[in-house]
C-alpha cells in the first residue's frame, strides 16, 4: 500500500471514530433528551453528514448502536440502528437535491421519517404492548417524528451551513 493511500484511509478512519464519538457522546450528556417516547436526540443532526461523505453513513450507524448499548434493549440496538442506517443511506443518495436557496431539505426527510415510523412502532409495539394501538403508534410515531425533525431539520441543517460555510471544515468532511 502506497504512502497517500494509507495517510487517506487513517484520516478516514479517524474522521469516521470521531463522528461515532461525537455522536455518543451527545447521547450521554443529553441523556434525558436522547431516550424514551418523546425524544430529542440532537446527535441525530450528524445524520446529514452522509451529505459531505458516505464514510458517515457507518459512522453515525456506529455511534447509534454504540448509544443504543446505553437502553440495554436489544430492540433498540437492532430496531434504533437499523433505522439510522437506511436513514444514513438513503441521506446519502439524496445529497445532490437542494432547494433553491441550497437547502438540502430532501435529505432531511429520511433520518425524520424512517425514525418516526421505526423508533415509534418500536415504542408502542415494545416497550408499550399493554397500551398498543392505532392511536398510540400514531401518537409515538408524531412525537418521535417532532423530536427528530427539531434534531435533523432544525440543528442538522444549522450543521450542513457551518460546515459548508467554514473552509476548514468542509475541507475535513469533504476530502479523502
């Protein structure tokens, strides 16, 4: 293996870690926030950076699984994880489409939707069986959809605009 190729793919390996980590790591501190019915997961924003690279695709699927250890629920570990990565990859495939003003609304849309539909039938189904029905999975699946629209098209775009915006950054997620 060449030299460049090595330097690359360590920078790629590092990148990829911190972004597992920076997502843990906010689960942890917001606590209270990242777990249970109503929920903002605001480590869920990173779920955009498949925008900038598809190393991000596994690093936040990484970083969610890592945090989903913290439910001590295999479903959450299996369901929550799972629906990070669609949600990261099908991000990723909707990277190109903006609004005309740049916003990158459409991608948005899976880590909201995939999430509101999974985590909330997760909720109801599994952690909720006595009190399941329509209108509770309606209900779970609303305020999952809420929390992760406030994480991803409120804080996850504020994200996209730094990164875009600072050279150093965009440079960080956008190269190698």
């Amino acid at each position: 293996m060449n030299r460049n190729r090595l330097v690359r793919n360590l920078i790629r390996i590092t990148r990829g870690s911190a972004i597992a980590a920076i997502y843990v790591v906010l689960c942890v501190i917001l606590q209270p926030f990242s777990y249970g019915a109503i929920q903002v997961r605001v480590s869920e924003a990173l779920t955009l950076l498949p925008l900038f690279t598809p190393d991000a695709v596994v690093s936040v699927t990484i970083g969610c699984f890592l945090a989903n250890l913290l439910s001590a629920s295999p479903w959450d570990m299996l369901l929550g994880t799972g629906a990070t990565l669609i949600a990261a990859v099908m991000t990723y495939r909707l990277r190109k489409l903006r609004t005309k003003k740049g916003l990158p609304l459409a991608a948005c849309l899976p880590p909201i939707l995939v999430n509101a539909v999974i985590v909330g039938a997760e909720v109801t189904y599994i952690f909720m069986p006595e009190t399941a029905s329509l209108g509770m999975l309606a209900f779970n699946m609303l305020t999952v959809g809420i929390g992760q629209a406030i994480s991803v098209g409120i804080l996850g775009i504020a994200l996209v605009h730094v990164i875009e915006k600072t050279p150093a950054l965009k440079r960080i997620f956008t190269e190698w």
